[in-house]
C-alpha cells in the first residue's frame, strides 16, 4: 500500500478548531472520508482529475492491446499466471479491419477503466484523529499500481491521471480543499 499525507494547513486548522468543540470527530471524519472517496469514483466515469482538467486519452499501445484482447490470436494479453485474457470472436475482420463490436467497444474506452476494478476499490478508515481513502489495487503488472496512475509514470510512458484529491506535494486540489472546508463548516453549524 503507498501512503500519501495530506499538508494542507487550511483543512487542518479547520479540523483543529473542530476539535476543541466537538468531543468525539470520528462520524464528521467519516463523513469527510466518505464523501471524498464518492467524489474519486465519479471522476472515473467522467474521466477527469480533481481540478476539472480532462485525462490524457490511451495511448495508441493501450488501444492496440486493448483490440488484441478482443482477437483470438496469439497475441492476445495473458494474465500474471499465462493464462489468455477472455477474448471474444468478430472483434478484428479477417482481412484485418475492425468489427463493428470493436468499433463500439472503443468508443466507450475511457482511461483507467479497462475492468472497473481501481474505481471499485476505495474504502474509507477513520478514528476520532484521522481519516484515510485508501485503495491496495495494484495495476496488473504496473509497478507502483495505482499511484503510477495517480501521478504518472517516472519514465513518463504513462502519463498522471489523477483521481484522487491529493497533488504529487501532498497538498489537496483547491476545488477539494473548498469541499472538505464547507462539510466541517456543515458540521460546526448543524446543517
């Protein structure tokens, strides 16, 4: 699992004030929590980072492996344990053009959403002092697993699709940082 620490001075001197009213911060930590981790999954569906910017389409090598893995080649990926990733018929013509189910195929292909599985695994942890959005998905064979996606390969072959509201300084995006400012104010103010 990669840890990343959240310094945004802001948000903590507001959690601070928090603190010294309420006895027990753990449900307005999980609230935090929860509602950061709803945000990250939405911006798989629209393909966006935190600060509203759009992610960097697939690669043409993405596009290509993911058209292999609709073939019955011998080309067609492999899992970790040699096994063929299931693969279905008609995806490449015989005389090499796209089928039309490729064609559909990939024009519903967003980033980071090969099989769904990084956008389903989040969970929330909190206590009455901390809150943490946590993912252990590991990107198959991508060493780094999901922060390789968060921040970009170093080799720069895979470029940052962040989806999580943390900047590679361990700052929160504005638009977040506003977000979690206004559900403690929420809180403080019984709305």
């Amino acid at each position: 699992m990669i840890t990343i620490e959240v310094k945004d001075n802001g948000v903590q001197e507001s959690l601070q004030t928090l603190a010294k009213r309420v006895g027990n911060m753990q449900p307005i930590l999980q609230t935090i929590g929860e509602d950061i981790m709803e945000r990250t999954k939405e911006r798989f569906g629209s393909s966006t980072g935190p600060d509203g910017q759009r992610w960097k389409p697939n690669a043409r090598a993405t596009i290509e492996a993911f058209l292999r893995s609709k073939t019955r080649n011998d080309d067609a990926p492999r899992t970790h344990n040699g096994k063929r990733v299931a693969v279905k018929k008609g995806s490449l013509l015989k005389d090499g053009r796209i089928g039309s189910k490729s064609i559909l195929a990939l024009l519903g292909k967003k980033p980071l959403i090969a099989s769904g599985e990084l956008a389903s695994y989040f969970n929330v942890a909190s206590d009455a002092r901390s809150v943490s959005v946590n993912t252990n998905w590991m990107a198959g064979t991508i060493k780094g697993g999901a922060a390789v996606h968060q921040f970009g390969s170093k080799n720069g072959r895979i470029p940052a699709r962040p989806f999580l509201p943390v900047q590679s300084d361990g700052s929160l995006y504005p638009q977040e940082q506003g977000k979690i400012l206004d559900a403690i104010n929420d809180y403080l103010t019984g709305r």
